[in-house]
C-alpha cells in the first residue's frame, strides 16, 4: 500500500501514475471531492476561485484539485534547471489554449499593441472551463479499483518506527502503508512533518513536539513577489476575463488586468484596470513555522517578500516599465490618470509595503530532502510536490509541479532513463525501503 497525502497537482499526477501498475494507492484530501461536477466558480476558469480556503494568513484551496482548483491556469513551463525537464507527458494530459485576437478585452488588446514582445497566455482551459488535476490526471485514475480517494481527512501527523516511516495518522485512525508520499504542498508538507516531530528542535519543544529528527524543515520558503498598479479608465470600459496576455522579461513579469468596476470615488468612469509586476527570480525566502501543534492550527507564514535589495530593485525596474506602457498608445487612450500609487508615492516605499504572493509557493522542504524526495535520516517516505522545488522556477509553477510528479512517478515505477536532472525528487533510491 502507498498512501499519497495531499490531492492537489502533484498528488493527482502520483494517484493516476501509480496506480497505473496494480499497487494498491490511497489518496488523503483535508478538503471535499467532487467526483461528477466541480462548483460552478471552480470550473470558471476566466478569474481564482476564492471558495474552499484553508483560512491561513495567505489564500490556499482546501479541495481535492487544491490550486490547480482555484488558480488563474497560467501554464508555462518551467525556466532554467527546469527547462529542460520532459513536459510531454503534462501537455497529453492537461489541455492548454490562448484567447484568441478576437476574444481579447480592450484593455488586453491595447498592452498587446503597446508591449510588442507580450504574447497571449497560455492557460489549462477549455473554452472558460478550468482543466484542473483532478479532471484530468485524477479523472483517469478514478476507474481503477486500486485507488482508493479518502476526502475530508486530515492528516494529524506521520507514524515512524526508528528511522522508517510506517503510515500516518488521521484524527484517531492509524493508516500503515509500504511508502508514504508528502504532497500536501509547501504549506501542507512541512506542517506534517513538524507535527511529527521532523524540524528545528528548539521550535518543537517550544510547541510540546518530541523531537524526532533536527532538520531545517520550513526553511527556504519562496514565493514570486506581486504587485499591481492602478489606472482609472479614461472612458467606460467593457471587462471580461482578469488575465489574457502578458510581457515576459528576464527577471520580471508584466500583466494588464481587465477593466473592473469600482465606486465613482474611486474613479471617475467606475472603472478600472491594472498592471501587475512581479519579480520572476527572486532572492528572498522566508519560513513556514507552526502556530500550534493542533492539526488544524494554522501556519504561521512569512515569505519575507523583497528582503533582498535586489529583488526590489527587479520590482521598481517592472514598475517604471509598466508606467511607461501605460503611457504608450494605445494604452494612453484608456487611461485617465494613475490611481494608485500615484505619481507622487515614492515607489519602492509603497511596493514592499503592499507586496502580496503570486500564490507560487515553492521550497520549504528543499533543505530537508535528497534528489530522490526521500527525508534526510528516513527511509519510506517521498516529498513530491512544490515544497522541493529550488530554486523556484522563473515562471507560473503549475507545470513544473506536474512535470515534477511525472518525473518521479516515472523513477518509481523503475525506468532510470530520466533520473537525472536538478537538486530536486526524482524518485526514491530504492521504492522498497
């Protein structure tokens, strides 16, 4: 028996891979399922879905699907160390399009024309419909009779016997399993096994937790850093979909929002647009730690966003070009004035006081676990899922998770020929242990 903890992106990719041979899997879900028909915001895939939410400090979807349920389906492979990686399988599996010329918004047709080297987005969509893990890797895997999905099940913590992890526990359920599979997610996974007493020593006697195992878990916590400015619209404008087209830059992203509407004091037509900057490679990284060591306590998170100087300055360059776009036509037309920040703030100033997450978080397990996912001084346990991802990709992670999933699903199963690659799982050493 393997039990996958966590049915987000990487999780559905492990359940409809393993299961493809006749091992028994069980897949764990904190969140509900939703074998037929997902809710009706989930499947929209014009705009996040902001139902279904853990509650943290920083949005994150609690759903079978987890945040390929919810997000904005940018997908693009990844950069870098990551370029490289097989995406075959991932682009079989999940549909991707881009809106079309005559499908763009005012507003997204104008950044097009005024930014020559931005491109439409490619999204994991058909039509509007979000194409998330769960309707397609997950989908297959579902009419097999070797997978069993345990949904609204939270897993309290792992059950290790000397240096070999054993199963998990669920509330008072003891779960065993040949090999158990952490794909909860760079929140998730490092929550667990800190909760076992695998993580700083000092943090988990402050919290009562027997110490197991004196690793930096929760350390190395990356994230993309995200800000937008705002712009009043010089005339109504019709919306549509947030996200079409974006400008890719070395180190930074570029990306109009749709007009939205917004009360007359805030603009004088109602209405609004934006244009998001983030910095793509960024230096700073942050930690997961826990509140408590009650289950459902949350993390206590800080992505230190833009500690390093030259992650603001990446962000203030974005930023001054993003004025420059908008000042360009047609961009120039639709503008009325800059609502925010204003020409007067000073730039740098407002960005690091009002940076948010690109939801891209990435790394916090990274320091803990070999190129095979195994846990330093564990056998019978794997880390798959974006918490072993660094660096973290210079894109929209989605299909690097994916593609990381596939990757080790592959080595797992046997095959050697794609083991090599970056300082992330690849597949464990030796699937028995």
């Amino acid at each position: 028996m393997i039990i996958v903890v966590g049915a987000g992106s990487a999780g559905c990719v492990v359940a409809d891979r393993l299961t493809e041979d006749p091992r028994e899997v069980m897949l764990l879900e904190a969140g509900p399922d939703y074998p037929v028909r997902f809710p009706d915001e989930m499947l929209d895939g014009r705009s996040m879905a902001t139902t279904h939410d853990w509650g943290y400090s920083v949005p994150r979807p609690r759903v079978v699907g987890g945040s390929s349920a919810t997000n904005a389906t940018f997908a693009f492979p990844g950069d870098g160390v990551y370029g490289d990686w097989d995406y075959s399988a991932v682009l079989r599996t999940l549909p991707i399009s881009v809106y079309g010329p005559e499908e763009l918004t005012e507003v997204q047709r104008a950044f097009l024309l005024a930014a020559p080297d931005a491109a439409p987005i490619p999204m994991n969509r058909v039509g509007a419909v979000r194409q998330n893990a769960a309707m397609t890797y997950l989908a297959r895997a579902r009419r097999r009779t070797n997978l069993t999905i345990r949904s609204d099940c939270l897993v309290h913590q792992l059950l290790v016997d000397d240096d070999r992890v054993v199963g998990v526990r669920a509330g008072d359920t003891e779960l065993r399993a040949d090999h158990v599979v952490l794909a909860a997610g760079a929140f998730g996974s490092p929550m667990i096994l800190l909760r076992s007493g695998i993580g700083p020593a000092e943090d988990l006697r402050r919290l009562g937790i027997p110490v197991r195992l004196d690793l930096p878990v929760g350390t190395g916590l990356t994230d993309h850093p995200l800000w937008e400015l705002r712009y009043a619209t010089a005339k109504p404008t019709p919306g549509g979909p947030d996200f079409q087209v974006l400008l890719s830059l070395l180190d930074a992203q570029i990306f109009p929002t749709s007009a939205r509407r917004c009360g007359i004091l805030a603009s004088p037509t109602g209405a609004y647009f934006g244009l998001t900057v983030s910095a793509m490679h960024p230096n700073s990284a942050g930690t997961v730690r826990l509140s408590s060591a009650h289950p459902e306590a949350p993390p206590v998170i800080d992505f230190r966003h833009l500690a390093d100087q030259a992650d603001r300055d990446v962000m203030v360059a974005a930023a001054q070009l993003a004025r420059t776009l908008a000042t360009t036509e047609p961009m120039a037309s639709l503008v009325r004035r800059e609502l925010y920040p204003g020409p007067e703030a000073d730039l740098e100033a407002t960005i690091v006081r009002d940076v948010t997450t690109y939801h891209h978080a990435s790394g916090s397990c990274a320091a803990v676990v070999e190129r095979t996912g195994r846990v330093h001084g564990l056998r019978g346990l794997s880390v798959v899922d974006a918490s072993v991802l660094a660096p973290i990709p210079g894109t929209n992670i989605h299909l690097t998770v994916l593609a990381l999933a596939e990757r080790w699903c592959r080595v797992f199963a046997g095959d050697q020929a794609d083991a090599a690659g970056p300082s992330v799982p690849a597949a464990p050493a030796d699937p028995a242990r």
